[in-house]
C-alpha cells in the first residue's frame, strides 16, 4: 500500500464554522488510509491502464499457439517432444520454456472463454505495474515518483506491452525480483538514494526464500527468466566490485556479508531455474535459443534502430537518463549501471529485449529523479525564497479520507467500465471484432472450417497460430509463431514466398502446398500472379485474406508454373545435362 | 596491499568459515558446472554425423528377362555407349553418369573412351582436373575445412546436381578411405560423405541423390540429426521423397522412385544379414504401395511402342514420332522410358508390371539407340547412360563384364564401339 509520509490529519482540511458540532459521520479507518491529490493520478494513471489492457484485442498472434500448446498438454497430460501442429517442423526438439503459462492460458479459455484470456492479459500487466510502483515507491518514498516511475516503463516499453503472451507473466516475475531486491536493500537509500544499491540484503532470508520462489516460477512461465539471473548477477558482481574498490582487499570481499548475500541470492537463483521438467537442458537451450538464425527475420529479435519500433523511446530514455544523472547527487550503485547496460546493449541487439530495458531503466533512474525532486523541494521550503505566509503543505501533499474514497470510486469505475465487471454488473459481452480486433482473419478461418484444405498449406507466418486455433482441424500450417522450430531450409524457403524472390512458385510444389493462403494487404505481387496462373483459382477472399487452390490435375505438366521467374537449377521439368 | 580503513570495519571471516564458505562454494559450483557441461557435451553429441558404412552396399540385379533385351541386342546397344574423352570439353555431369553405368571396372581398348579409373579419377583428383580443364578452372572438390563439397550447378565442370556426384561414386562401390585430392591437401571420400550430411536438409530442392547415397552408406543407422537440429530417418525421407506432386523434379521424378526402390532393396539386406530393418513396416507399406500406384499409372499411359513421355502420369504420348513440344521430345521418352525401366530393373517383384510392359519398354529402348546418330549418342549421353543401365540389368549383368564377355562377336555401331577387354 502506497502512503503518504506528509499525511495531515482530516480536521485540518475541514471547515472551522463546524468545529462545535460533532461530525455526523466519524471514520472508522485511521489517517494512514487518507490519501491525497497525487493518489487519485495514481489511481487514474492505473485506473486508464487497466481499461486500456483490458479492452486491447486479443489479435492473431502467437497468444493461439501457446494456447494450442497448452490445450495439447492438457489432453495429453505430457509435454510435446515436437511442435505437434507444425508437420515441417516435424524431427525438430522441443523444449517449452512457457509450459506452465500455456497450459494456465487453457485452463483460463477452457474454464471461462476466450474473453478470459483478455482479463488474464489486463490483471497480470497491472499487476506488473502496480509491483513496480511500489518498487519506485520503496526506492522514492514519494506517491509522485512512482507515478512517474510507472509512465516511464509504460513510455519505454509500449511497443512490446500490446501483445499477449507468456512474457507478460515473465515481466511480472521480473517486478517481483525488482520488489525483492529492493526490499532487501532495506530501503536503506531513502529519498537521497544514498546508499541505494550498496546495501546488502538487509532482510536476506527474505531475499533468499522469495529468490528461489520467483524463479522457479519464472522458469516454468517462460524463458525469460535468464534476465532475472542477469539482474542478480549484476547485484552479486557490482557488490563485489564495489566492495573490492572500496577495501581492495581479496579476502575482505569474500568475507563481505553483503557480497556473499547477493552471491548466495544468485546461487539460489541458479539453482532453482533447474525445478523445471527439462532440468537444466532448459537453461542451456534459454541461453542458446537467441542463435537461432531463423529468428534474424523477426523483428521483435532485431536490432533496434533509431526510428524502428521502440527506438525513439530508448534513445529519449537515454538522454533523459544522462541529464538526471548529471544533476543528480545521488550516488550510482555499480549493480544499477550494470544491470541498465546488460539491458541497454540487449535491447539495442533485440528489441524484444526492450521490455526489461523499461523496467530497468526505470528503476535506475527513479533514485536520482527521487533526489533531484527532493532538492528541489528543499530549495523551494528555503524561507529565504519562499514567498511569506506559505506555510501550507503543498496541495499534492494534502491528504483526506474524503479523497481515498474517490480513490475508491474511481477504481470501482474503471473496473465498472471494463469488460471483466461484465459477469458480475451486466451488459453486452464484447463482438466478436471488439475481442479478436479487425487484424484477426476470423472470417477466413470461418471459410476454411467450412471447406478445410487437404494437405499441405501455405500461410503468413503471423496468421498460422490463429488458423491453427480457429481452423478446422488438422490443418497442416507452413509456419507459425514458433519459428525457432522450422529447420533452416524451411524458413528460408518461407521467406523467398514471402518476398517474391524467383522460383517462389516452384517452391510451393516442392512442398506440395494445394492450397495459398495470402494476406491481402501484403502479398499484392504473389497475389496478382497467382490469380494469372490457371493452376490456381480464388476460391475465398475477404477484405483481408484471399485463399488460393491448386486446381486439381496442374502442375503435372511441364512447365506449368512458369511465370514466377524460375531459376533454371528448379525447373518444373528438370532434365540432366 | 594494505587493507582500507574501512576494510578494517567490515566483518572479518576466520579462516575457518573461509574455507567453509570456499567448500559450499564449490560444492555447488562444481556439481552445476559439470552438469551443464556434461548436458551440453551429450546435446552436441546427439547432433554428431552418424557412423558410416567403410564401404557402399551394394544392390544387385533380381531379373534376367530376355525378352527385354537380348544378348546381342545389349552387346550392340552397350558399344554405342562409351564415354568419349573431349578434352575440356568433357562434361563432369556426363562422367559421373557414365561412371556409375560402367563401373571404375570398365577398360576399352579404344583410347577415345575413358575407362572407368579415368573418370573416377576426374571426379576425385584436382590434379586429374586440373589437367584437364587447367589451372583457371574452379575446382570440383572444394575443401570446407572439416570437408570436401562438391561444386554444383555451374557448368560443365561441375556436377549437375546437388549430391549426384557422391551417390554416383557410392553406387560404383567407393569405399570410405578411397583417396580424394582436393586443390589443397588429400583426404578420403568420407570427406566428401561428411560434407554432405552436413549440408542436408531435409527439404532442401534436390535430395534425391543424397537419399540415395545415404542409403548406401548409413545403415544400419536408421536416423541421425541435420546440421538444421531435425532428426530425420529413412521414413522421413522417404515421405519427404513421396510428397512432391509427380512428373515434378529431375527426369521427370524417376530419380525419386529409383532412391525408393533401393530402400526397400536395402532394407530387405538388412533383415536377412539380421542388422536392424532402415524401414518402419507402415512406412514400407506405404512406399510399396505408392510404387505400385506409379507403375500402374505407368502400365495405363504407355505408347503401344512401349514408351512414354514427360505427361506420363496423366496421359499416354500420342504419337510414335516425337513432337518438338518440351516434354514429349525425343530425349524425354529416352529419359522417362530408361529410367523407369532401370528402377524397375531393381525393384521387388510386387512393384512390377506385366512383362509384357517390360518387353515393349525394353525393346523401344533398343531401337531408338539403335536408331541414334553419333551426335545424339554425344548429346544424350547421360540419359542413355540410364537406358544402357537399365537394359543391362534387365538381364542381370554389370555393363562392363557382359561388354567384356561379348567383345570378341560385337564390336559394332556407326562409331568405333568400345571393343573392351576383359575387366580383372
């Protein structure tokens, strides 16, 4: 629970003319429940938040695939060796690292319907933010920096909060790690940040019990949970470092309580990644995964540029991150910087990395926003500059019971407005366009359970998750969201469909694809030349996707795709010279 | 180094707890570490190449139809099929054929042919290459460090598709540790074996040759990992071979149904040497029966000269004289026609037409090569290198024995004919 430390008590606020009469209405709850102005933009800013989350469509996008896993688990009651809805991938190993959400985002659709999973989304991101507010609170001891910590993450890290997915319960494993090192810290910074980062783990049975709990929880919900090792290592090494600076003594290090408590934290940390049903095969394939070439292709796994996704807000965060400094007084914990550049660098290599980058950024820079505010205040209080008879608390300050009562009011609206207060309030369920949004080809996969393709298909890889979910069964996708899966021939083969490149016709037969699936807003070029070929016919197009069949008996003749720029080495009808 | 004053302030270990603090440290370093060690060690493992047969199996003949062919007709068709030696001008992709057709056994008297070491020698000698095509020429072999690949696609100096060349020299025999020199060292053949299971995926736009040299040469392994991570196996890449809509890929898809046959043949020599069958029985049930949809389809479209063309899974060729449509040319019968009378050649009995199917096909391919002038024997070469196979086996003989046996009746043809002495 955020708190005031500038509480004044209710009379203060209240009338004098009434001072002789006893109020009709005295509180039960004491002045610590009082809250002030900057408590309703906290409940506001949460408040928005939540009903943005929440009325975010569910989209097409890899949310179906490990809903697919999940639901396959719980039918199975095993874990897939292979990706069991992907034939091409068929021989290539599995390792779930986010068994544990997928089969949570099941047993959420299967129990309550896809609407669920929206409510999932929106209450585990609050909650992420609201872990972290109090991490910004804890470290600030000011309600204002931790509004403004929370709208920094929320800035930084936009780009990757509108997808559903595992990650987002990894994020909120992250939060609660952020929430326990700083607890362990003993909140020894204060408001000057002081000693923030140096103390050692105040409380550290605390620290080495709720370590290993997060983690291994974090290491079943998704594979993310390296960045949390990441972030304990940069506590163990930077306490070492600074300890090894500070007594330049070897044997002093070791025997510092601090280094050995974030040491252990780290240890403990390892060693519960291995409760996971791969042992610590998951860790290895965790620390492989990012060399997979296929994932070059995606943007979320490239660098980050400037002007791309993301990249406006990184480098204003970094620019906003050297002015504070440079006016800030607080000191700057060797931890923090490290752990702000393992995830600056891993963001600029990866945007997909920008997610930690927000919250670690925010984190670090909440410190000297919390010292420079502190400054300011004290110059403002300076009597020598204050106008005279100021001696009021400033109106951010104040605090009332009345006021947590709009708190409350305004929190039971944003969760009247919201789609989760449906079942309990009433009224109309979203559409189904509302749910899925306008990007999620329902009306194609609508066709296709109506006339479901034989064999092999050919599809946008951002639509195969929701075919699979949506289509009719057994439907043998090209490629999915698991890219990671598809061996390398595969995806390159993919990609040169996808781009148009010579011979992409030729390909399709190779893999004996009867039936194209194409987005029509992207594959114009593919498009137009398979509606010129007489081995294919529209069979269905929407505003969105346009679906093409092998008309039975093409393809037999020699060259009979001809047209798509085939290269000599894969013709048709191939003859050795 | 003297300790800050501030050192002096912090909390002193004894030496004792030290050590205990040293000892837990390990004691759970140690464990982990070799853990994931030892875990990483055996995941690479899994994805080493697998072990290799020291020598190629061999699949023999099963018939000996004289109907298809006769004696004197195979002595008069084989003297028409030599390999005549062109200087630079000689084709990699022709000899590879030529090689596998007669065998590095193959010796001629004429000095215009190349005898069977002559070509396995151009194909496994950069300085034989060089020689040859000289020093400006991109080499055949090229040396990838850990192994040999063979340069494809790029002319007449290199093979003329991906793995034709490795299969050709797995089909004549080559053992593992026969000598290759490459422009920069010499090695052994299993260089080249090793290059190609590293390079091999499993949808990769030619596997034909691969799957075949790799039947050859892998079992009793029955699966193995690609370079991509995917474990495949016999059955994959039989299903992989069985996807592809036909007369799709080279020759009109023969070459697929010929990698097939020679699974099921290898699989067979493995359940009676007692070695562990390549083939799951669903999977061999279903090659089977695929095979025999495609001979049907065969029986159904087949000229009543006994031929067919590049439409031959949808309709019969309409006519006895070859049109100038691509596909129905005179060198598509001579390939569709020879290399499915060579597949058949060594395929299990069940997959087999009528003989009398055979009989039409066979002598159709005697006729024709009869009927071939030198420069169509030059130009079509690698495909009669198929129909001379083909036919040769049909009556259950290795081409350069029978040419050898029956030297001294048939030197004939409208070129000086091979006029070949007795292999040793």
């Amino acid at each position: 629970m955020i708190t005031s430390t500038n509480h004044e008590p209710e009379q203060t606020a209240s009338s004098a003319p009434d001072e002789a009469a006893p109020p009709l209405l005295s509180p039960k709850l004491g002045p610590q429940w009082a809250l002030g102005p900057i408590h309703v933009l906290l409940v506001i800013f949460f408040g928005l938040l939540y009903l943005l989350l929440n009325y975010l469509p569910l989209r097409g996008t890899d949310l179906w695939g490990h809903a697919l896993y999940g639901r396959w688990m719980l039918e199975h009651r095993a874990l897939p060796a292979a990706d069991p809805f992907l034939p091409l991938a068929s021989g290539m190993p599995v390792l779930d690292a986010a068994w544990l959400s997928q089969v949570l985002f099941a047993l959420v659709d299967r129990s309550f319907g896809a609407e669920a999973l929206s409510h999932l989304f929106a209450l585990t991101v609050l909650a992420t933010y609201l872990v972290l507010a109090r991490v910004f609170y804890l470290q600030s001891r000011s309600a204002l920096i931790c509004l403004l910590g929370s709208l920094l993450v929320l800035s930084v890290g936009w780009s990757r909060l509108t997808t559903i997915r595992p990650e987002n319960l990894g994020a909120l494993c992250f939060a609660v790690l952020l929430w326990l090192i700083v607890s362990a810290e003993g909140s020894a910074s204060g408001p000057d940040g002081e000693s923030a980062g140096r103390a050692g783990p105040g409380r550290p049975w605390r620290l080495w019990l709720g370590v290993p709990l997060v983690m291994v929880c974090w290491t079943n919900l998704h594979g993310s949970f390296v960045c949390g090792l990441a972030v304990l290592a940069c506590w163990a090494v930077g306490s070492a470092l600074e300890s090894a600076a500070r007594t330049r003594s070897l044997s002093a290090v070791t025997g510092d309580r601090n280094v050995r408590g974030w040491l252990y934290a780290l240890e403990l940390g390892v060693l519960a990644t291995l409760v996971n049903p791969y042992g610590i095969d998951l860790l290895l394939n965790t620390l492989w995964f990012s060399r997979n070439e296929n994932l070059r292709d995606i943007l979320e796994w490239q660098p980050m540029v400037i002007l791309g996704v993301g990249g406006r807000e990184f480098a204003v965060s970094l620019v906003l991150l050297m002015l504070v400094i440079r006016h800030s007084r607080v000191r700057f914990p060797l931890a923090h910087g490290l752990m702000l550049g393992l995830f600056a660098l891993s963001a600029l290599f990866g945007i997909r990395m920008l997610t930690w980058y927000a919250a670690a950024f925010a984190f670090v820079i909440v410190p000297h926003l919390a010292g420079l505010l502190t400054r300011i205040r004290t110059s403002a209080a300076d009597p020598a500059r204050a106008p005279s008879g100021e001696d009021q608390p400033p109106l951010l300050a104040r605090t009332s019971l009345k006021i947590s009562l709009i708190c409350v009011l305004l929190a039971w609206i944003a969760f009247g407005l919201s789609p989760l207060s449906t079942p309990l309030l009433g009224g109309a369920r979203r559409t189904t366009t509302q749910l899925y949004g306008e990007s999620t080809p329902v009306e194609l996969t609508a066709y296709l359970r109506t006339s479901p393709p034989e064999g092999q298909i050919f599809n946008p890889q951002w639509w195969g998750d929701w075919l699979i979910w949506d289509g009719p069964p057994g439907l043998q996708a090209f490629v999915t969201s698991n890219v990671h899966l598809l061996p390398r021939q595969v995806w390159r083969d993919y990609m040169s469909i996808m781009q148009s490149e010579a011979g992409w016709m030729t390909i399709l037969g190779r893999y004996r694809v009867n039936t194209v699936i194409l987005d029509k807003n992207q594959h114009r070029s593919q498009s137009n030349i398979l509606r010129r070929s007489s081995d294919w016919r529209v069979v269905y197009q929407d505003k969105q996707a346009i679906v093409f069949r092998r008309v039975a008996g093409s393809g037999l003749g020699p060259g009979s795709d001809a047209g798509d720029g085939e290269s000599p080495a894969e013709s048709s009808f191939r003859v050795e010279t | 180094m003297n300790a800050s004053p501030e050192a002096e302030a912090l909390v002193r270990p004894r030496p004792g707890r030290l050590t205990l603090f040293l000892c837990c440290q390990l004691a759970v370093l140690l464990p982990l570490g070799g853990w994931g060690l030892l875990r990483a060690t055996q995941i690479k493992a899994q994805y080493a190449l697998p072990p290799l047969r020291p020598e190629p199996l061999v699949v023999e003949p099963r018939f000996d139809y004289e109907v298809v062919v006769t004696d004197e007709q195979l002595a008069r068709v084989l003297a028409r099929l030599g390999l005549e030696f062109q200087g630079s001008q000689t084709r990699i992709g022709f000899t590879d054929h030529a090689l596998r057709f007669w065998t590095p056994a193959a010796r001629f008297a004429d000095p215009k042919l190349m005898s069977g070491e002559d070509m396995r020698r151009l194909l496994t000698d950069q300085r034989r290459f060089e020689e040859v095509y000289g020093r400006d020429a991109d080499p055949l072999l090229i040396d990838e460090g850990r192994g040999v690949r063979v340069r494809a696609f790029e002319g007449n100096t290199s093979s003329s598709h991906v793995d034709h060349t490795l299969a050709c020299l797995a089909e004549v025999g080559t053992p593992l540790d026969f000598p290759i020199i490459t422009s920069g060292k010499q090695t052994t053949f299993r260089a080249i074996v090793e290059q190609s299971l590293r390079d091999f995926s499993l949808n990769q736009f030619e596997y034909e040759w691969s799957a075949l040299a790799y039947v050859l040469l892998l079992p009793p392994t029955r699966s193995w990992h690609t370079s991509e991570g995917q474990e495949v196996s016999f059955d994959t890449l039989a299903e992989r071979i069985m996807r592809e809509t036909l007369p799709r890929g080279v020759c009109s898809g023969q070459h697929r149904m010929h990698a097939l046959v020679m699974f099921l043949r290898i699989d067979d020599q493995m359940a009676e040497t007692g070695e562990q069958r390549i083939l799951s029985p669903p999977r061999r049930s279903q090659i089977i029966e695929y095979l025999q949809g495609i001979t049907a389809s065969f029986v159904r479209h087949q000229h009543p000269d006994g031929f067919w063309n590049g439409a031959w899974p949808t309709a019969a060729p309409e006519s006895s004289t070859p049109s100038d449509r691509e596909g129905d040319l005179l060198r598509d019968r001579i390939i569709v026609t020879g290399h499915v009378m060579e597949w058949w050649a060594l395929a299990p009995p069940e997959i087999l037409p009528e003989r009398t199917v055979l009989a039409s096909a066979g002598q159709w391919l005697v006729r024709t090569i009869d009927s071939l002038s030198p420069e169509q024997l030059r130009e079509f070469s690698s495909f009669l290198s198929h129909a001379g196979h083909a036919l040769a086996l049909w009556r259950g003989q290795d081409p350069a024995e029978f040419v050898a046996q029956a030297s001294v009746a048939s030197p004939a043809g409208d070129r000086p004919g091979p006029t070949p002495e007795k292999t040793p």
